[in-house]
C-alpha cells in the first residue's frame, strides 16, 4: 500500500533491466543507485525510464540485467549542477519493488499526478493535425519540497489544457515516456538526448475550496 503522502504522484513502472546498478548518493549510510528499466508500450516500442533504488530494496552488486522488476513510488525531479548549468533529472524514486517473471499480464506503466501548473501551457498542432499541450505541474513533496513535471496532453485535453492558467490545479492520469531528440551544441556538433515527460491519457480540472 502506498503511504498517505505519497497520493498525489503515485507511480508503477514494470519491465527489464537493461543496466547494472550506478551509486548515485547517500543518506545516513543508505546508499541510493540508478538502474535503467525497459518498459514496454502497447505500440511494441518501448521506453527507458531511470529508477533511483535504496540498496535496502535489492543487491546492488550484483548485475540483474535481463531480469524483470516491478517497481512503486514517486515520479520526481531533481535539479542537478554540471559545470555553470542547471539540468533538471527526471526519475522514479522506488519505495517498493518486486522480482517477477516478466511484464506480460500487468500493467507496465501507469503514473498519477495531483499538483499545480506552474507555466502557462503550450497549445500547438503537429504537422499532422494532431493537437499538443505542454504542460509543467508542480506536485508537492514532503518537508517543503515539490517536483515539477513536464507532461503533454492530447486531443480535448490539449485543448482544454491550452485554456488553463498558471496555479490551476489539476489531477491527470497517464505513463511515464521517454523520448530521443538531437540537440546542437557549439558549430555542427549534434548530440543524442533523451527527454522524460508524462502522457496525459485523462485530465481533471480541481476546483479549490475558498
């Protein structure tokens, strides 16, 4: 059972291990480690979507690549300082995991978000016609703390979201996906990058009590 606080970013992911265990940092002597999780889409493509673990959970060194694992936890940010740049790192921080034979017969992906728009969103088409909003919810986190995660709605969400403003409280339903783009840096030098964001299969307008 997922814990009180954790209800409004409430997250399940289940799919293979494609990496070994990387020590990210420590609290208290526990160590945390990031493993790269393949996870399937209905289309039979598939995502890679980092999972940060506490060596409590699993044997962190020991390499479990080509194995399935279900995880539970939170979808979180984490603003991370390379040379004079902030990046901003999105994972699933695991509260609970569990060892299983394959992905087949669940549900690889599901994500539950109640937060706050905190950009004004981003209405657009595709070439295609397909219509496209972004959207940026901060979700809060225990001691103070928020995450602030970049998702797309589609179709009459995009739409509606496109009518959205800044504070607009909003609950969504979706997966977490991860998506390959080129990004230019300095004169004719491209480099491959990967963007995480979540897709918004239902959105709900909230409306605050005074």
């Amino acid at each position: 059972m997922i814990e009180k606080i954790l209800k409004n970013n409430q997250a399940v992911i289940a799919g293979e291990i494609i990496s070994d265990f990387e020590f990210n940092h420590e609290v208290f002597g526990e160590g945390f480690y990031f493993v790269k999780l393949k996870v399937s889409r209905l289309s039979h493509s598939s995502d890679i979507i980092p999972l940060l673990v506490s060596e409590r959970l699993i044997d962190v060194k020991q390499s479990h690549i080509g194995q399935f694992l279900e995880a539970r936890g939170q979808f979180r940010s984490h603003n991370k300082q390379e040379s004079d740049k902030n990046r901003v790192v999105l994972f699933l921080f695991a509260k609970e995991i569990e060892m299983i034979d394959s992905a087949e017969n669940r549900n690889p992906n599901e994500i539950f978000l109640d937060g706050y728009i905190c950009k004004e969103p981003v209405y657009r088409t595709t070439p295609l016609g397909r219509e496209i909003a972004d959207v940026l919810l901060a979700v809060n986190r225990a001691y103070g703390k928020s995450d602030y995660i970049p998702c797309i709605c589609w179709g009459r969400n995009a739409r509606y979201a496109g009518n959205l403003t800044v504070g607009s409280r909003i609950q969504l339903r979706g997966r977490i996906q991860s998506r390959e783009y080129q990004k230019r840096i300095g004169e004719g030098k491209v480099v491959d990058k990967i963007a995480y964001e979540v897709s918004a299969s239902q959105m709900e307008y909230i409306e605050e009590e005074e």
